[in-house]
C-alpha cells in the first residue's frame, strides 16, 4: 500500500502561519521579560518548536525580532482598515484620524501586548541593542502620512484661510499618541482619559466644529 493509502502523506507546511506562530511567541516572551530576554531558545521553547527550525525561518535574531516588529505594525494597520471600512466613505477627516489614533493606545490585551512590545523595540535603539531606529521607522513614517492626507482633506474642506501645515500637525500627533500610549502602560493615565485626551488633540488640530 503506498503512503497516501497507508495515511503516511507528509503534510504540507503552510510557511507564512509558522512564520507567525514565531514572531507571536516573540511578542509573548518580550511581553514577560523585555527585549533581553529574546533568544532562540527562549522564543523556540515558547513557540514550542525546536531551535533549530527557528533558525531555519529567521537566520539571526535580528531578522526575527524585525519580523515581529512587522507583524505587530500588519495587524494594527488591519485594524485601521477595517475601522475605516466600518466608517464608510462619508467618514470625516476627524472621524478617520480618531479610528486610527485609538487602535493604537492600548484599550484591550492585544493592544497592550503590541504597545509594551513598540516600547521595547524603541528603548533597544536608543540603547544599542542591535537594532537602529531607522530600522522600525517605516511603519511610523506611513502612519504620520495617512494622518497628514486626512489633515490636508479636512483643510480643503474648511475656509481657503487655513494656513496649517498638515505635516508638522501629523508629525506632533503621531508622536503624542506614542507617548500616550506609554503613558497609559505606566499607568499615568487611564483609557478613558486617553481618549478624552486624544479628543482633546484633535479640538486643538482641527478646531472644535471640524469636519
């Protein structure tokens, strides 16, 4: 009997969720112990793979810690999408930005895993840990551009006026929200008053009667 009637069919490996089934176990493992506490026995234990089939999908450290950093930016921008998909085309600019901004503070466990998980990916540059800012800044560089087209759509929509700059608001509100987020993993703020703050940004960007 040959091995597809004896049962013995090797199973095809599906690359992309074994891929993911490692860079969530590195979330997990930077989540309990910070980035020092990734290697490839700590991330193969918790994955519950061997070492070395860790090793077969990410060569070096470095290329599975940027993977996770990758897949933690995937899933948040899913999420945007899916909120914008959700608000639908008449969506105003402040509505979109809202949409965005909140998906990234950390209101629920996911968003907390991925919040702790940016921080340590932000503190290993400024410390030298192997891995450069500019390594993990595209992701914050796209976002600061999608806030910044809502920016300029919502000053196309109010009077001819207008003189703000929507890049330089983009810039100061991305890095507001990356600081909020922090704030709130510290516990200096709670979720509600992150969210009346992130109301409270949006008032001083786009005025109080915005579009």
């Amino acid at each position: 009997m040959g091995k597809e009637g004896s049962g013995l069919v090797p199973r095809v490996v599906d690359h992309e969720v074994r891929r993911r089934q490692i860079t969530d176990a590195v979330r997990r493992v930077i989540v309990r112990g910070g980035l020092e506490a990734v290697t490839f026995q700590t991330v193969s234990a918790e994955a519950g793979v061997s070492v070395r089939l860790v090793q077969y999908y990410f060569g070096t450290k470095k290329d599975f810690l940027l993977a996770t950093h990758r897949s933690v930016m995937q899933d948040a921008g899913a999420r945007f999408m899916q909120r914008w998909s959700a608000l639908g085309e008449d969506a105003t600019p402040r509505e979109a930005i809202r949409a965005i901004l909140t998906e990234l503070l950390p209101l629920d466990d996911r968003r907390r895993e991925e919040a702790i998980v940016l921080g340590a990916f932000g503190w290993a540059a400024i410390t030298g840990q192997g891995i450069t800012a500019e390594e993990t800044f595209a992701a914050p560089r796209a976002l600061v551009a999608i806030v910044a087209d809502q920016l300029r759509r919502a000053r196309h929509l109010r009077a001819a006026t207008d003189r703000s700059d929507p890049d330089l608001d983009a810039e100061l509100i991305t890095m507001a929200i990356g600081g909020l987020a922090q704030g709130m993993l510290q516990g200096y703020t709670t979720a509600h008053s992150a969210v009346e703050l992130v109301e409270h940004l949006l008032d001083r960007v786009l005025g109080t009667h915005t579009v």
